[in-house]
C-alpha cells in the first residue's frame, strides 16, 4: 500500500440482459469519493450479450496514479440482470516513489 501505482484500464468479463451506459465508478486512496476529488468513471458500456459472456475494457479519462483504488459498480436503480466473472487490473508500480 505504501507504493504508488499508475492505472492504465481495467478488464471485466460479463453477461449482460440489457444495456448499460458507463456503470463502472472508482475512487482513490480511501476517499470514498467517486464523482469528485478523488473518483471518476471509467469510459465503458454493457452491451446487451444475450446472457452470453463478454469481454469490457474500461478506461479512464486520463492514467490513475493511487495508493489503493476502489471500484463501484452502479446501475442508477435499474433492473437488469447483469453477471460479473471476473475483473483484472492492469497497472504499473512506480518503484521510485514511495509514499512516507
């Protein structure tokens, strides 16, 4: 944890019964925050898979540079069925900076 990271995208396998505009969140070194300071939305949407698993590679708007990163998964109340398998996190360790 005292390592900082930069985060380039994050990749998730699903199956989706309908279609969902940008649903994935995050927020940065436990600020809990994830629509300001600290948060944003991943670039990405669920497309209708027929309840068939499908490969989503979210991106933010610019590299995430954290200590640790959260990651919510928001359906704004609607009800569909979605499936989540798996989710991989592709990023880098900056080894030079460490956080005191």
């Amino acid at each position: 944890p005292e390592l900082i990271k930069k985060v380039y995208k994050v990749i998730v396998t699903y199956k989706s019964s309908e279609a969902v505009t940008t649903p994935f969140d995050y927020a940065i070194d436990g600020k809990q925050n994830f629509s300001g300071d600290g948060g944003g939305t991943f670039t990405g949407n669920l497309a209708n898979t027929s309840n068939k698993w499908d490969v989503l590679t979210l991106t933010p708007s610019s590299v995430i540079s954290c200590q640790s990163i959260q990651i919510q998964f928001d359906l704004n109340g609607d009800d569909t069925k979605i499936e989540i398998n798996d989710m991989s996190i592709q990023y880098r360790i900056l080894r030079n900076k460490v956080v005191s």
